[in-house]
C-alpha cells in the first residue's frame, strides 16, 4: 500500500463514488487483508475460514462484489470505475477474493454467453461467493501458448449430454472450485483451428478428479485436474458450439488488463517498503537512502511505476470505451509484468537478507512478478503479437503467418 512518501502512487484523482471507494478498498486491504496473509497464503482449511472471515466483513462494511453487476447483487461499478479501484484492491494477491472481485470474468462470461437456465442457476450464488468457479485452458502435454492442440475433448451424446474426457493444469483455484469452465475440442482434429468449444462442468460431477496440487515457487493456489467421461448437461455449454477463442479472447483483453492493474498494486507496495528501508535502516556513514546505488534503485523503480502505470490505464479506457486494445492490452501486459519483477527485485535487494526471509511479503510479490511473465499468455506471446499487428499496418506480414 501507500506508505509515507507514496511517490509512486497514482497521479490524478478519479471522480464521484469511486473516489470514495478507493480510499475505503485501500484501507480494507492494508488494515484486514494484508494481517491474514501468512495464513491464505498457507492454503488449507485455516485459509478458508479466514477468506470467510474478511468476506463477511466486506459485506458488512459495503465493499463486497463492486464491479458486479446490480442486479445479481453486485455494486454495478463499470469496467473504467472499478480499474480506478483495482489498483489498491489489488495490492494483495487475496484482495480480490477477499472484496468479492473475484469472480467478475466468470459472471460476465457467463451473464453474455450461458444458455438462460445456467444464468438462473449460478450467476446470483456466484456474485454472493457461495459458488467459486475456476477456468481451465493449459494441458500439461501440449503448448498452452496453442490452443489449436488442446488434448482434451467433449463428445456429444445421444441424450444431447456431453462427455468430457481430458487433463488441465495450472488450473487456479480448482481444489476449491464448484464449477470449471473447460476448453475442450468438440470437433474436428487437434491442430484444427476450429471446433472448440467452452463447457461449464460441476466438479461434483463423477469422473472429475483434483489430480495433485502444483506449488509455483513454493505458493499454493494451482492444481491439474482430469476429466474421465464426466457428463455434463448440454445447456452447460458456455456460448455456440466451436466459439471458444472468440469468447476466451474477450475475457482475455479484460483479464490482463485487471491482472496489470493488480501488478501495480502489489509494484507500489514493494516500493514503499524499499524506500522505508532505505531510510530507516542506517550504518555508521548514514541510512541506506544515502548511497547513490540505493538511490538509483528507487529511480529505475519509480521510473518504470510511472511509466506503466499510463500504458495500463490507457488499455482500460479503449477497453471500456468499447474499443480495440489489441496492442494497447500487449503492451500493458509487458510492461507490467516486467516492472512488477523489477520493483520487487530491488525492493529485496535494498533489504539484503532480510528481503529473501519471512518478515516481509516481498518474497510472494517477487513470486508473482516471476509468473507475471508467463501467466496469461508468456511475455513472448505478446511481443511478437503486437509486433505484428504494427507492422501489418506498414504493409508487411499477413494476419496469420510469419
Ligand atoms: C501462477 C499461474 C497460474 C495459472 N493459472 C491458469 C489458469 O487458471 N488456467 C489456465 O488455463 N492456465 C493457467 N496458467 C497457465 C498459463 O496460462 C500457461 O502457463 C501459459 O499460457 C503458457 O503455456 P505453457 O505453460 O503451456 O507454455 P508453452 O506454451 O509450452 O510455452 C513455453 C515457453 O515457450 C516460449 N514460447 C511459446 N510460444 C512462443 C512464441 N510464439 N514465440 C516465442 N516464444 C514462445 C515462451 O517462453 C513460453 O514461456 C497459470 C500459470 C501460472 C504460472
């Protein structure tokens, strides 16, 4: 969070309510969020009751579900309101699940694209945080950077059901998971680049596994998963038969974008406690904030907080202005990624040892920073997409193929 010099925080003020809000989700996070973390992040049953705890709190206090919508119980903040919030929310990894954010890709998934008695059935107790959902793309024997491959297929039945057959990984959240929304291939072969499709699947449902949990780096929080003819209901699956990238594409722009938004967050908390080190940790020829080295560590980290920062709300406004962000949600994707594993890194060098040990959360934000660039689409992926795009636009390169 913001600490005393906050000079890397956000520069401008957002209007009306969320201004309000902002303030008041910080607070939350930094007061009753931050305290817990050791224990969400051990995971396990203690995890869970905490989360519970904070969420009942959240509700009380007005700040459960902001950018959900209204009518499902949510506050109904829009994309661009909510982005002016996600920073602060974000600033702990257990923010967004802790406010009630959490699942808004799902719902607004399912809300645009889930046949009407799915909607009925789900979409209120997902709001509520009653029911947890988790999404389920990456397959541990084929490139995630390639759908095309996806291994994992649903055959339709003479009853009009589905069979699910296939293995994820990486699936966050799945242990706890009601539902798992799955990409599957419906027709066609593999590397076909049609034929997939989105599939809602109760994990109450027989044949679905938790296979084993995954720790990134020590953390909990992924899982693999398997399929073994798990039936699911045909109006469970989420948009047109064979629509799925085009539906995984949209969520993808407004994911990123969050995920930036979240990374700059946690960037600015590491930061602060970089630059409270830096003055309060003294030797005999003064505090660490006056060696020039040290200064220039907090002057990279600065500089690349404030150049992000702009570049990520930049994707935002085209995104809610309805608008293509192709290039602007890559560059963003990047550039937060990069700078949130640099901020993190000189935030621990400052600490020395005490950087790499308990007392400090900047282990698990140095964590994320390192997954930053792999989540959502490797940093690779995103270069040589943007890349491309620019120079399609001088002439060159056709829209499919180098
Ligand atoms: C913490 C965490 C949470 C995750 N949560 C989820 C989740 O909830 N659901 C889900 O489905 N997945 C999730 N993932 C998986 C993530 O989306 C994939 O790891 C990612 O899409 C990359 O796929 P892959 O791991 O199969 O890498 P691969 O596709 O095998 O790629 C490996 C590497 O090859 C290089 N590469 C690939 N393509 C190119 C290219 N075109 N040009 C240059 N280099 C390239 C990159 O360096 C890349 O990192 C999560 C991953 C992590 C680490």
């Amino acid at each position: 969070m913001a600490g005393r010099g906050s000079e890397g925080a956000p520069h401008g003020q957002p209007g009306g309510r969320t201004a309000e809000l902002r303030e008041r989700v910080g607070e939350f996070v930094r007061d009753r969020v931050i305290p817990y973390e050791p224990v969400l992040d051990a995971g396990g049953p203690d995890a869970v009751a905490a989360l519970g705890v904070l969420q009942g709190r959240a509700k009380q206090e007005g700040l459960w579900a902001l950018p959900l919508p209204a009518h499902l119980g949510g506050r109904g903040l829009t994309f661009g309101e909510y982005a002016e919030l996600a920073e602060a929310e974000g600033a702990s990894d257990h923010g967004p699940a802790a406010l009630g954010s959490a699942p808004l890709l799902d719902v607004s998934m399912l809300e645009r694209h889930a046949q009407s008695g799915v909607r009925d059935r789900y979409l209120r107790r997902l709001v509520a945080g009653e029911t947890r959902t988790c999404y389920a793309m990456t397959e541990p024997e084929v490139p995630g950077t390639d759908p095309f491959m996806t291994g994992t297929r649903a055959v339709r039945q003479p009853d009009g059901r589905w069979a699910v057959t296939g293995r994820k990984w990486f699936t966050s959240g799945a242990a706890g998971a009601d539902l798992v929304t799955v990409l599957a291939r419906t027709d066609g072969q593999t590397g076909d680049r049609e034929g997939l499709s989105l599939l809602l699947v109760p994990t109450d449902s027989p044949g679905f596994r938790v296979v084993r949990e995954l720790p990134v780096l020590g953390a909990t929080g992924q899982w693999e998963i398997e399929f073994d003819q798990v039936g699911v209901p045909a109006d469970h699956l989420v948009g047109a038969r064979g629509q799925a990238l085009a539906i995984a594409g949209e969520r993808l722009q407004r994911g990123r974008t969050l995920r930036c938004l979240r990374w700059l967050g946690q960037a600015q908390r590491a930061f602060d406690l970089m630059c409270e080190r830096a003055v309060a940790r003294g030797g005999s020829r003064g505090p660490l904030a006056g060696h020039q080295l040290v200064q220039q560590q907090v002057f990279d980290a600065l500089l690349a907080l404030r150049t992000t920062r702009p570049m990520v709300h930049e994707a935002v406004a085209l995104i809610d202005a309805g608008k293509d962000a192709h290039i602007e949600v890559g560059l963003a994707k990047v550039a937060a990624a990069r700078m949130l594993q640099q901020v993190t890194d000189a935030a621990i060098q400052v600490h020395g040892a005490a950087g790499l040990g308990p007392d400090t959360a900047l282990p698990a934000l140095f964590r994320t920073g390192r997954a930053a660039r792999i989540l959502d689409g490797p940093d690779e992926l995103h270069i040589t997409a943007v890349a491309r795009r620019v120079l399609r636009g001088y002439g060159g390169l056709s829209p499919t193929r180098p």
